[in-house]
C-alpha cells in the first residue's frame, strides 16, 4: 500500500512572482505547494481526493476568484479556500465568506498570519477527512443490521433496559440480549458509550 503522501497547497493567482514567493514562503514550514497561473486549468485538473488547502487571488482576467470558490463549492470540493486581494472591499469579504471561503486575506499578506492560517485549515481538512471516513464506516456497519436490531439499537439510545425493550417490542429478555450482543459485534464497539457515539454518528449523517 502506498503511504499517504503529505498536504498539498493548491497556490492560484496569475502573478507569477506571487506565485513563487507564495510557495516559498508556504516550504518554509514544510508543506508541499502546487502553483497554477490559469484557474481554468486548475478546475480542470487539480486532485479534489488529496488532503491540503486552496489558496486563491480574487481578481484574476477570465474569471474571478470568487466565481472559482462558488464553483469549488457547487462541485462539492472540502479542501479549505483561502481567499487574497490586493483591493479588497467589506462587501467583498462578505461574499467569499457566505460562499464558504475559510478566510479572506488582504495583500501584502502577513507572512506568519498565512502559514498560521494554512496549517489550521490544513489540520481542519484532515479532521474533515477523518470524520467524513468515520461516518461512512457506520453507514456501512449500519447496513448490516436487521431491522429489529435497529428498533432495538434506537431504544438502547433512549436508555430503556433489556426488560424494557422486550415489553415495546414483545420479546423476551433474552432475545433482547441476544440483539444486543449482535449490535455490539455487528457495530464493532465494546461498550455502551461507544455504541450511543456510532448512533449518534449515524444520526448526524442522516442515515437512521
């Protein structure tokens, strides 16, 4: 298995000087940056599946920054955008914001307010990641119950007892139990705080 390779810093602006100095600026702190002077070709070809950060200028000739973001958005891309302007106007801001950007910074940007804003989107992207791995596993697991055991699993959230259940579902304490067990193993979790969590996991994504 190949090993995961490190975040990728997507650095969109059609100043080749900013470009380079972005980048090398963005190397300092070891992450790895990929430059595109066309935010055409960028869309077309950039790796929407890696773990990193976009960074992206606003006023570009063809087709602006703001109208990439809401295309990043429109496709569903989660890689964090980070917006810059050398002309930049509250209403501006405003709009990146409310299109999903992550933040919106202004030229000449402050070398360590960038770095510090890149690694927390980097870190969040990750966090993104993972979180999005994890509620697709449940999903996945989840599919594998009967439909008894999900009546059974929902009223173990509620905090009824084996005896309980049994009376709303008319079963014995025994089956019950035996559901039990097989939610516990079905589900991969070894405790009842971890068995609420993945419910409350698939709740979240929709799925019950």
């Amino acid at each position: 298995m190949n090993a995961p390779q490190s975040p990728l810093i997507h650095l969109i602006d059609d100043d080749a000087a900013v470009r380079e100095a972005l980048a090398l600026l963005i190397g300092t702190v070891g992450l790895r940056t990929q430059t595109w002077a066309d935010p055409q070709t960028f869309l077309q070809q950039f790796d929407r599946e890696g773990i990193g950060a976009i960074v992206l200028d606003v006023r570009m000739p063809g087709i602006s920054g703001l109208t990439v973001l809401d295309t990043l958005v429109a496709q569903g891309v989660d890689q964090p955008v980070v917006m810059l302007t050398g002309h930049g106007t509250v209403e501006m801001c405003r709009r990146a914001f409310k299109a999903g950007a992550a933040e919106f910074l202004e030229k000449p940007v402050d070398d360590e307010l960038l770095l510090e804003t890149l690694q927390n989107a980097v870190r969040q992207h990750v966090r993104t990641r993972v979180q999005h791995q994890a509620d697709r596993q449940a999903r996945s697991l989840y599919t594998q119950l009967s439909e008894r055991e999900r009546e059974v699993l929902g009223l173990i959230v509620e905090g009824l007892t084996n005896k309980e259940i049994g009376r709303a579902l008319d079963l014995s304490p025994r089956t019950v139990e035996t559901h039990r067990a097989n939610l516990f193993a079905k589900l991969q979790t070894d405790s009842l705080a971890q068995l609420v969590r993945h419910y409350a996991a698939l709740v979240a994504a929709g799925t019950p």
